[in-house]
C-alpha cells in the first residue's frame, strides 16, 4: 500500500477562548501542533461551550472564538491541512456530551483536581457544568476517535477519565470509541509567570502574561520588568531550582531562537540582566511581529475566518456525525427518520 492510502491517526486538541493566546500556549502548544499534519489527521478547536463553565462576557467571547481562529492560523495551522472549528458549531459535542454524562460517575468527577481548582476560585458560580466539565471533554475528543490528545500536565487527568469512560462504554456496547492517549511532546517547553516565576503563564493571570498580540512596546516593557533574583553575582545562568525567573528566561530565549542554554550562557556571560532581558525580549518581539501581524490581517478579514470556520465544522460534523449514530444505535435510541 502506499503511503497516501494508509490512514493517518487522528490528533485532536482544543483551547478555551477564555483569555487571549499567550507565550505558553504558543511555545508549550500550538507551535508543535503546526507540525503534526504531516503525519496525523488533525482537529483543532476552538473550545467555546466549555469557557460557559464560567462567566463570560458574551461581546468578549465571541471577539476571542474568531480571533484564537485567526492566532491559531497565524501560528502556523494551516486550514488546508488542519480541521479548525468552533466547538459550539458541531452539534455532537453537546449530544455526546450529555449521554457521556450518563456514563461517568459522580466519584469520578469529584476527583478532579480542576473542578476542585475552579470551584474554589468561583465560589459564587460553582455550577453544574464545571463539575460535568470532563464529560463532555471526552465527547470532544471520542466523537472523532481520536488516537492522541496533545494536552498540558493539567489536562492529564481529564485525558485519563476519557479513556475510563471509553472503555466503559466500549465494554457494555462492544467496541464504539478509539481508547485515546495523551500525547505530550518531548520538548515541551513550560512558560512561567514573568511576574512570578513559581506559576506557570496562564490566561487567567494577565500580569505576567505575554499574549501573542502584545504590541512591540508592551513586549519590551514586560521583559524589561520580568522578575529574575536578587543574586548578587546576577550571572545568566540556568539553574531552575535557585533562578526560577531567570531559567524561565533562558528557556523562552531557547525556545524562539533554536540556541541551546550552553549557547545562550556563553552569549551572556559577563553581561548581566540589564543586557538579558532587553535581548530575550527583542528575540520575541521579532517572533512574535509576524503572528500578531498576520493575525491582525484576518482578524480584519471576517469573510475569510468565516469560510475557514464554515469549512471546518462541516468537516467535522461529518466525522462526529457517524460517530454519534453509532453511539445512539448502540445505546437504544430509535434512528430519526429525516
Ligand atoms: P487557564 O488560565 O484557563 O488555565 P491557560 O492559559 O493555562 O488557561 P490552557 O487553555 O489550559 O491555558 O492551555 C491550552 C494549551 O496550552 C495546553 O495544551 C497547555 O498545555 C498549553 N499551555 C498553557 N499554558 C502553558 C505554559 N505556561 N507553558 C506551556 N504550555 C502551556
Ligand atoms: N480542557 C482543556 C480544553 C479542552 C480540550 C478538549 C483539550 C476542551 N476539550 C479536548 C483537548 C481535547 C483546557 O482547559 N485546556
């Protein structure tokens, strides 16, 4: 058989739009998704229901759904090689959702550390679907069998219930789902916090945040304030354990210019922070410039994120859409006659 008919296995991931991409997310995620479709089948979306786990400013949400769309596409995935939807377009997840919810346990659900995570920051809002939040995290990920899930050390555990929950099912109905794994890429890198060091970059966190369409002038001004130590020998060096902000640093640096820490201590060996940082920061200005500038092009442009969400979710209703059926045959729902 050659090598076009062989089928590729189906990668599948999604982002909240619930803040705008930042630097982790790039570097931890979707720069290493671009790379994938050579030899997978990939689905990326944009994961709109579950941001609904806590209050959004609908104006702000819809704004983010499109504009992650247009970042993830300037990030390097192309539409013409990735499936790239909005989640809330593909019906299915929301079916599959509610009948997964009937195949996962309330035990189960209590163990997760991000439903304990949430409810203890949204006291006033712990609702019902931040506590089902990771059923239907595997109807998003089953209803495409897929084979790997590309997820952060914070997603493990959700990754783990949908394989329980897929073999579950798949042991009362016969085979029905792909058992899928988790896939973390070997050189992920990890971003913390510019502000603090000790938590890693996130979303929810803007102030040591470096989001992907920060103008050059915001760039400048947050690496120029990144927290290092107060060390006196105030040496480049990476030691993760003593110079948290400063192996952060290092690591960003290696990762937008492809230079190994060795390289990176020897480049600024006797210079200090005062000549480090401005250099980390112009490196990621200059990365940085062309994403948010193709970004800003599309995001202009919403008849075309429009046909690239239009095209996308037909394509993935059309693979979601067999495996619902599947499910609802299996499980003793009659077949709809139109
Ligand atoms: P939240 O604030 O809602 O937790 P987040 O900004 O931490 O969001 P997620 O939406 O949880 O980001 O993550 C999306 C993807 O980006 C995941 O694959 C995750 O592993 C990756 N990612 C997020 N933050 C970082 C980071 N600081 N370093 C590396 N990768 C990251
Ligand atoms: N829970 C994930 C987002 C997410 C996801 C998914 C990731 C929703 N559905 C399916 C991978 C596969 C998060 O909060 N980062």
């Amino acid at each position: 058989m050659d090598n076009e008919n062989v089928k590729k296995k189906v990668m599948l991931s999604g982002i909240q739009p619930s803040g705008d991409l930042h630097l982790g997310n790039y570097l931890g995620a979707v720069k290493n998704w671009a790379e994938l479709p050579e030899q997978f089948d990939c689905f990326y979306f944009m994961a709109d229901l579950h941001t609904l786990t806590v209050r959004q400013d609908p104006k702000e949400l819809r704004r983010r759904s499109t504009a992650q769309l247009a970042q993830y596409i300037a990030c390097g995935l192309d539409p013409e090689k990735n499936t790239l939807f909005l989640q809330s377009h593909v019906h299915e997840h929301a079916e599959l959702g509610w009948i997964l919810n009937c195949y996962t346990m309330f035990g189960e659900l209590s163990r997760m550390t991000q439903f304990k995570d949430k409810s203890a920051r949204h006291t006033d809002n712990i609702n019902g679907g931040l506590f089902t939040y990771p059923a239907l995290m595997a109807a998003d990920i089953l209803l495409y069998q897929a084979d790997f899930v590309p997820v952060g050390e914070d997603q493990k555990q959700h990754c783990e219930l949908t394989r329980d929950i897929a073999i579950r099912f798949n042991n009362l109905y016969g085979e029905t789902f792909k058992v899928p794994e988790p896939y973390i890429p070997k050189v992920g890198a990890r971003i913390m916090s510019l502000s603090n060091p000790a938590s890693k970059m996130s979303k929810s966190d803007p102030l040591g945040c470096v989001f992907l369409m920060d103008k050059p002038e915001e760039l400048a001004r947050k690496f120029k304030r990144a927290v290092t130590d107060s060390d006196t020998e105030r040496c480049v060096r990476f030691d993760p354990e003593n110079k948290p902000g400063v192996a952060n640093l290092i690591q960003i640096y290696s990762s937008v210019t492809g230079r190994s820490f060795d390289e990176i201590e020897a480049e600024f060996d006797g210079k200090g922070y005062g000549v480090f940082k401005p250099a980390v920061g112009e490196a990621v200005i200059e990365t940085l410039r062309p994403i948010r500038e193709e970004a800003e092009r599309m995001i202009a442009d919403k008849a075309y994120l429009q046909q690239v969400y239009t095209d996308g979710a037909q394509k993935a209703s059309f693979v979601a859409r067999k495996t619902l059926r599947k499910v609802y045959k299996k499980i003793g729902l009659v077949e709809k006659p139109f």
